[in-house]
C-alpha cells in the first residue's frame, strides 16, 4: 500500500488513471469500528489529497443505530475533512475500478481533530517516546455460504479446527484474498482452519504499529469485499450467532530500539536470562495492562457481542492475568521460536475483537503499558495452570483481576480509570461512553436473535 516517495499529488492521480482506477474512497473507522468514507473520481483527486473531503463532525457522534448521540457540540452544525494518508493507498480488488486511502480527521484549517481515532493513536506512538512499538492484529472471521438473515446463519465450511478439509473447502477464496493483500504489499504471514464451522483466521507480518492498524482495516474491507463478490460472507463478529466460537482479533505488541545512525533495531521486550524471556521493561508493560485491564476492555472489547465471547473455555482471554502460553488468561506470553528468539519476543493481548476500533484499541494498550513502564510497576508471578482448573479462592490468591461482564459495565470501568479517561481527551471521553451506552441500549430493544444478526452484518 502506499503512494511512492516521489507521489506528488498529479503524479498519484495520473499513475492511479493509467491503472485504472477511477474512484478513491476515502476512508475512517468510527468509534464502533464500522469503516465508513466518501468517494472521489480520479479526476477530482489532485486537489483532494491536499484539502481532504469534508465531513459533518456529527457523524464521529454515531453509533450502530446510525443517530448522531446527543453529545455537546454534536449536532447538525459542524464539519471537519477526512484527509488521506498517501501511505495507506490501496487498490480493491473486489471493487475493480476503486482505491482506498485511510484517513485522519481534521478540522476545517487543517489541525489534528481531538475525535480522530488515527490520531489517538499517533498520540499514543508518541508518548512511547523512545521505544518504536510493533504491533500485529491476529482477527479471525466466520465464513458462511451467504448473507445471514435473522434465523438464517450457514457457515461455508463444516471443518474441525486446523482440520485439513478446512483449507480444502475454502482454498480458492482464502487464496484470493491472500493474493489481494500481497498485490498491495500486505504480508500475509499464516492462515489456517479455526474451531469452530466456517471460523479462519489469516495474519499479516507484523509492523510499525500504525502500519500495522492500518493493514488491518485494508485486510477486513477487502476479505469481506472478496467474500461478498463470490456471493459468500465473511463477518469478523465476535459471536455471529448464538452458539459460535467466537471470533477474536489478538492484539500482538513489542516494543523496540529506535533504528539509526547504523544501528540495527532491537527487540526490548527480549532478555534471555528470564524464564519467559522477558525483559524488566516487557514485565512493567504487562503490569501497566493489568493495572488498566477492566477500563481498557471498553476500547478493546467494545460491543455488546463481545461479551459472549469473552467466557471461560473459549481462548478468549476472560481472565484478568497473565501467563505462558496460557490461552485464557487475558495476556498470554507467547513461547518464543527457535532461531528467532529475541525477533519472536511479544505480548499478545487476547481480550481484543473486530468491534474494536484497531486505532483506539492499540493505543489505549500502549499508553496503558507505558504507564507500567513509567512507573516500574511489577505484574506480579505469571500464572501458569489453567484458571479453569483453579478454585475461586485459588484464582483470588493468584491477583487474578475480575473483568467486567458487560460492555456497560466495561465503560464503567473505563470512566473509572484516570489515565484512559485523561489519554481519550474531553471530546471522545464523552462520545465514547454514550455512543456505547446508546448502542447497549439500542441492542437490548432489538432483543437476542437480532442483536447476534446485527453484529453478523455489520462487522
Ligand atoms: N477464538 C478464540 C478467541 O475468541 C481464540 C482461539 C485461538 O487461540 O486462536 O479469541
Ligand atoms: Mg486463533
């Protein structure tokens, strides 16, 4: 993806109409994740790339419903741009004729807008101040024959997890999608047959944190824009339907040496000596997660749906700790791989899904980690058993953090938290909470069966 070092503006739209592409759409996740833009003509875009395209700034105030929530300062008066980020250019292949650029929100005189998510993240990759931050999403999705209607849910394939039958029953999509995101320098690094029917998941490299979110949202639009032009549907819900494992989106992160002056980077999140081979500094970030765990679940873990999921037995993460290959733990601390020990080294954060927005989601783990790291805070010893094997009062010995059951109960916790409240900034500390709380309330009108349907369709 991206627009060549020497793109200036005509170069871009000349290069993009000798390709063929006719129509740019310039595109931003709102704050329940759903990816939403306007279109431009190549034609139009010269000038586009400079001004961006305008926007009603209420539109940064909806939820699943649609409605603009009513927040102070949010109403029918009010616009800021959605303007491109050159680096994020990248043709759909599902959409032949149509590119897309990620966007950043600003406001009508060019400034950083305080309810930009991309934004939100840059803030946060700055306050990391020395350390570069590698990130990697890991989401999973559900393939299903066709478009789910309410009662209506056909998974594509009836495969067992890592089930050989699996590949066989998709090959030709997940080969496709993969050829797609290659085309427009997306790495994919593995794929394979989930747990449950139709559940796959397919990673890309892992990469400069922004590159990485961004890759994300380019993978999710175009595997569900792939899926939907062979008449099949893929949703990143995290539980589409009652009954289905669910769908995660693990959130893996490292923090590095700045590059330079001939130096090689340097994973330092890697320190051989520990049993875990993890540094002080890799420790202190997962007691900063700990520490801001139920709070930061509303950015992580922010649907309604997500809460089906995140259940004991799932791999979901739904315990409030942190442990070696421990797949139920909220953190799991990966085996590291041989011959690439210090390179292999992360943190991967489970308590994560497609409705969170990646932007949002990813810097409200890094400033919550970098507070551990400010702070040399001690995340305590790792837990190592199953927790599902463990009595309540065995869990509570082990420091293991009740997390909130609820998205209402995770925006509590959310407001609750100072340092998460004081990052979001007063503009999103209060869209944020009522947009959820809106979207709770809008899906406990609909009831369950819709309220599964819903998430199916828009995720
Ligand atoms: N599907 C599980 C989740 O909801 C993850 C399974 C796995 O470990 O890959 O997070
Ligand atoms: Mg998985």
């Amino acid at each position: 993806m991206g627009i060549a070092a020497d793109g200036a503006a005509q170069t871009t739209a000349t290069r993009l109409a000798q390709e063929g592409i006719e129509l740019i759409r310039f595109l931003w996740v709102d704050h329940d994740s759903i990816t939403r833009g306007k279109a431009v003509t190549t034609r139009a875009l010269e000038p586009r790339l400079v001004s961006g395209v305008g926007l009603a700034s209420t539109r940064q105030a909806t939820g699943l419903s649609d409605l603009g929530q009513p927040v102070p300062g949010f109403n029918a008066v009010g616009e800021v741009r959605l303007h491109p980020a050159p680096e994020t250019l990248a043709q759909l292949p599902h959409a032949p004729g149509s590119a897309a650029m990620l966007c950043d929100l600003v406001t009508a005189d060019g400034a950083p807008w305080d309810a930009c998510p991309r934004t939100f993240l840059k803030e946060a990759l700055a306050s990391a101040a020395t350390y570069d931050v590698v990130a990697g999403f890991e989401p999973e999705f559900t393939l299903c024959r066709t478009q789910p209607a309410p009662g209506r849910f056909e998974p594509a394939d009836d495969s067992l997890c890592f089930d050989n039958e699996g590949f066989d029953a998709t090959t030709d999509f997940t080969l496709e999608v993969i050829r797609a995101l290659e085309a427009q320098g997306l790495g994919v690094e593995t794929c394979h047959p989930e747990f449950g029917p139709g559940q796959h998941e397919l990673t890309l490299q892992p990469a400069p944190a922004l590159r990485a979110a961004d890759a994300y949202v380019l993978q999710r639009l175009i595997t569900r824009g792939l899926a939907r032009r062979r008449g099949l549907w893929a949703t990143f819900a995290p539980v589409p339907t009652p009954g289905a494992r669910g769908n995660g989106n693990h959130l893996h992160v490292s923090l590095w040496s700045r590059s330079g002056s001939g130096a090689p980077a340097v994973n330092l999140f890697a320190d051989d000596r520990d049993p875990l081979g993890l540094s002080e500094l890799a420790r202190a970030f997962i007691a900063g997660l700990l520490r801001h765990l139920p709070g930061l679940m509303a950015l992580t873990c922010a649907s309604v749906n997500s809460y089906h999921r995140l259940k004991p037995r799932m791999w979901a993460g739904a315990f409030g700790s942190y442990g070696p290959d421990n797949r139920e733990t909220a953190i799991r601390v990966p085996s590291r791989l041989c011959g690439r020990e210090a390179a292999s080294t992360n943190i991967e954060f489970k308590a994560c899904d497609s409705t969170a927005n990646p932007y949002l989601a990813l810097g409200a783990l890094i400033h919550a980690g970098m507070d551990g790291v400010r702070h040399g805070w001690d995340p305590g010893p790792a837990l190592s058993a199953d927790p599902n094997e463990l009595t309540p009062e065995e869990l509570a010995r082990a420091g293991v953090i009740h997390l909130p059951q609820s998205l209402e109960e995770a925006i509590v916790a959310l407001e609750a938290d100072d340092l998460l409240m004081s990052v979001l900034g007063p503009m999103r500390r209060a869209l944020y909470p009522a947009i959820k709380r809106a979207d709770a309330l809008d899906m406990k009108a609909l009831g369950e069966e819709l309220e599964f349907h819903t998430h199916a369709l828009r995720y």
